[in-house]
C-alpha cells in the first residue's frame, strides 16, 4: 500500500528525535525522502513499467521515449490489427554497423532491433530516443517495458496537498527510504552515527537489488521442448528398437 508524504515524515521525525518541527523541516525531509526514491531506482531499477505503448507510423524509424526512462528493458511490436507481439532485441550502433551497414533505413514488416539515442533527460538532439532496424513498414505500436525514476513531490510546506502525496517504491521497502533520511540528517549534523546509519542503508539497497532482478524465486531454466516433440524412443521405455 503506498506511503502518503505526511507519514514518510512523522516516521522520519521519529527516528531523527525530531518529533516537531525544530531544525529540520518539512522542505528538507522531503527533498531527502525525494532523493532517496530516486537513488533507489537509478541504483536498483526497482521500478519496471509495463503497461507504455508508443505509436508506430509506417516508415518512421526514431520515436521519443518517455521523459521519465532511466533505461530501456524490452519492447515489441504488435502491427496494427494483429495480436502477434514480435521481440525486438535491444542492440547499440556500434554493433547495428555490422547489420545496417550504410543504410539505417532498410524498411521490413516489422523490427527486429532497438538502440536509443540521446540520455534520460535530454532535450533537443540530446533527446532521450529508440530507433528502429529494419524500419517497421505497417503501422503498429511498440509494447515498451523501461525502468522509470519516480516524480518529485514539491515543497510540502508552499502546497499542504503534497502531503497526501505518495512516492514511487515496490511494497514492503519504505523503511528503507526512512534510513535514507537518517544518515542525511545525521551527516549534515555532522555526527559520526551518519556512518552506521549509511551502512544499513546501503545494505537494504543491496537487497533491493537483488530482489528486484526477479520478482520470483524458481530457476532460470528454459525448457526448449515438451516431451510430446521427443522421439519416441528416447522417452517410452517399451520402445526395443530395431
């Protein structure tokens, strides 16, 4: 269940023994809890996106991504009309060089590579992008599955509604966010529990980490065939041979 901004810092307050509003104020736990969420999803990329389409025009190679990407995990392209998804390989232009040779804008029904162009953030030429080889010659939309930094709450103390504001995080790891405030506030007041606190922090990043690589606990096995696609003889222990 999502954290509301106004509990984030009650429970900050608790743990930095600041229970009313002395030194530290609201502005300033809130550009912390800001800063730790985003940390969190450059470090961990926690935070994976899955329902984003962008519009395909027929013969249109480059297409923006959106302004809150911080990393492009997979994308497919369904045309028009169809309910096929076709995998598109993530590639970079070093590597295209090999496949597009001198000519980017070889058309095909579909795509079967990406690369992105600019960086997060970027603006004008520097725009974060995808491209497209070979270029999709129907018109479709690409399923886009990225990691996302999480919006900032503004100034809670200039707009009072931010404080029913929730912030970006997977269930279960707000505590984590609430240690991140700690070894700030212990840091700037420049005492040396900042470090302790620092290394909890740090440790439940890590966890976070790996966690968030697979939100499940099985193997990674691929089975490439269903034992009806085997030959007989290696599965049916009637079978003699010749």
């Amino acid at each position: 269940m999502p954290v509301a901004l106004a509990d984030y810092i009650r429970r900050a307050r608790s743990v930095i023994d600041e229970p009313e509003q002395r030194f530290w104020t609201d502005t300033e736990l809130t550009d912390w809890l800001n800063d730790g969420a985003r940390d969190l999803a450059r470090k961990a990329e926690d935070l994976l996106v899955y329902d984003t389409s962008i519009a395909v025009t027929a013969n249109i190679a480059v297409y923006l991504l959106p302004a809150d990407t911080i990393r492009v995990h997979r994308a497919e392209f369904v045309p028009t009309g169809s309910t096929q998804a076709y995998p598109i390989r993530a590639s970079s232009q070093d590597e295209m060089d090999q496949v597009w040779g001198t000519w980017q804008g070889n058309p095909s029904s579909y795509p079967s590579f990406f690369v992105t162009r600019g960086y997060p953030g970027g603006t004008g030429s520097s725009a974060f992008k995808i491209q497209f080889y070979p270029v999709p010659s129907q018109a479709g939309n690409i399923n886009l599955f990225y990691y996302k930094m999480p919006a900032r709450i503004t100034d809670p103390i200039a707009d009072p509604s931010q404080l029913a504001a929730t912030i970006d995080l997977p269930e279960g790891w707000d505590d984590t966010l609430i240690k991140y405030v700690e070894w700030r506030a212990l840091r700037k007041s420049k005492d040396p529990r900042w470090q302790e606190a620092k290394a909890l922090y740090d440790e439940d990043l890590d966890h976070l980490l790996n966690i968030t690589r697979y939100f499940h606990d099985q193997q990674q096995v691929m089975t490439s065939f269903s034992r009806t696609q085997q030959p007989s003889w290696l599965t049916d222990p009637d079978w003699g041979g010749y």
